[in-house]
C-alpha cells in the first residue's frame, strides 16, 4: 500500500513537468539523453514503465531516511537530479 502512495505521488510530481522543466530552459532539453538513461528495453523508445521506474530509483537515492517521502530538501536535490537528466 506504502508502494502504491509512493508510486502515485511520484507520478503526481513527474506528470507536473513544469517542476522540472521550466520554459526558460526548454533549450537545454536532451531527449536523446533521456532516452538512453531510461530505455531498459533498448527499443529507442521510453514506456511510462521506463520512465517510472527511472524516477523511483531517483526518488529512492534522494530518500536518505528510507521514509518513503522526500522533505523540502531532498525534493531540492531529486529536482535538480531530475534537470540534469532531462538537459542530458
Ligand atoms: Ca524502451
């Protein structure tokens, strides 16, 4: 149940892409970046499962306290993370 609220929060934050992509660095994108970090099947193509379980690791890496839940600064960093990756 913990891992379903998890997964939903996740999607909540990744389907709000305005968090992570602010216009002002639409420019930077790197979608072949992107592809390349997340496509586990190696089709070219990213699945929302690919990109789902990419932004659990991330959430995980952040999530220090093993809570299941990032506070104000570990969504800082898992943010920023989250930049780098779609800048490539
Ligand atoms: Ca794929």
């Amino acid at each position: 149940m913990i891992r379903i609220a998890r997964t939903l929060a996740i999607a909540s934050i990744a389907a709000s892409s305005a968090f992570f992509l602010p216009a002002a660095h639409a420019d930077a994108l790197n979608p072949d970046a992107f592809v390349k970090m997340c496509d586990t099947d190696k089709d070219g193509m990213v699945s929302k499962a690919e990109v789902m379980k990419h932004v659990e690791k991330m959430f995980d890496k952040m999530d220090t306290k093993k809570m299941g839940k990032l506070d104000k600064k570990q969504i800082e960093e898992f943010l920023k993370a989250f930049n780098m990756l779609a800048a490539g």
